[in-house]
C-alpha cells in the first residue's frame, strides 16, 4: 500500500515536555555522587533510557549499575507523578492525525509505567500502539521500539513518519527505515534525506505528513 501508513511519536520532549525533567534528574544523581554532569556527557543522555543511562554513567560515578538505574527510573517516576505538559501544537495534531483515520504510535524510551501513564493523558488520544523501554530488547538508539511498534501496526516503516526531538531518537527511526520528522527540543537536529527539521510541532500537518513519503 503506498502512501502515510502510520505516524510513530517519541514522548519525552515531543510530545510531552519532559527531556530537561529527565536532564535535571540525571545531573541531581550525579551530584550525589559528587559528580557534575556538563559538555558532551550532559548531552549524551537526552533520549536515552534509563538502563542505557546507567550503562553511560555508572563508571564516571562510581555507581554500582543497576543502583544507578532503580535510582534514575525512581526520581523520573516521581517527577512526572503530576503528569507533563504536552508540546505545542502535540494535541493538535494528534487530533487531525486520529479524525483522519491515520494509526498512531507512542515509541519511548522511558520506562513503561510512565508511558503508558502519559499516553493516557493527552486529551483522551488514544495511542493504536505503545512501547516503552522495557517491551523490545533493545531500545533506542537501536531500531528495535521502531521496527516493533511499525510491525504491531502492519506497516511497512518506510511508510511511516517517525517524529522524534533528539539525535538518538532520529537514529533509531532513521535505523528502522521510517522517515523522520525532527522537532529539536534540546540540541540542534540537522536536515538529511528522509528527514524533515521544523522548530514546532504547530508547523506540521497532515498534509505535509502526507508529502515526506514517497507515493
């Protein structure tokens, strides 16, 4: 079948305003460790999962993994106890995308439980499909929650628009075959073949959604 078949959303930072709340929970355990977490290492985590996180750090903290882990997903689940505020223009489309019959996804990195607790609470949207951390072998920056959530949606993911705000989101959808739709919310994401960068999610529409794959 030619043509969109799906629209797969990250969360944390996309959709929701949630990656400097991950960001910030990350550098207060670091602290507690005495560590400061700056420059390149800072950035490594945006995008990244908890475990894979842990993976990243627990040596330069002196941290004991899985510790470093049960910590980071604990605090994380804390901060978002209140819910997350939805990025601009993310309601809107999800709106536009589910009248128009277009199948949806929510592919995160997060844990589960916290997934599946905020894909509950956008405006009533309900997500066709949801992974989060825990349910492929593999998360991002690997393919695996991309090509899954494409699969659970009989899609073929070079018919599905991927939209992600960081660069390790990007490599996973972009790993998978799906096109991506880049919609920076920390670091600068540049423009490359088979993907499109816009500053909003307000700028972005079906139509355009429609544009970006190949009939």
């Amino acid at each position: 079948m030619s043509g969109l078949r799906a629209v797969l959303f990250d969360m944390d930072g996309t959709l929701v305003d949630t990656e400097e709340a991950w960001v910030e929970v990350v550098e207060r355990a670091a602290a507690r460790y005495g560590h400061a977490l700056v420059g390149e290492e800072r950035r490594s985590v945006y995008g990244r999962s908890v475990e894979d996180t842990a993976e990243l750090l627990h040596v330069s903290l002196g941290a004991r993994r899985e510790e470093l882990a049960a910590e980071l997903g604990a605090d994380f689940t804390a901060r978002l106890a209140d819910g997350a505020e939805p990025r601009p223009g993310a309601l809107q489309l999800l709106r536009m995308l589910r009248e128009s019959g277009v199948l949806t996804a929510l592919v995160s990195a997060s844990p589960s439980a916290i997934v599946r607790r905020v894909a509950t609470s956008l405006d009533g949207h309900r997500f066709d499909a949801v992974y989060g951390a825990e349910d492929t072998e593999r998360t991002k920056p690997a393919p695996d929650p991309y090509l899954a959530a494409a699969a659970a949606l009989g899609a073929d993911p070079a018919r599905c628009v991927a939209v992600e705000d960081t660069a390790t989101g990007v490599a996973s959808a972009e790993a998978a075959g799906c096109v991506v739709l880049a919609v920076p919310s920390v670091e600068p994401i540049a423009p490359a073949a088979g993907r499109t960068v816009l500053t909003s999610l307000e700028e972005a529409d079906l139509t355009l959604l429609r544009s970006m794959i190949a009939s």
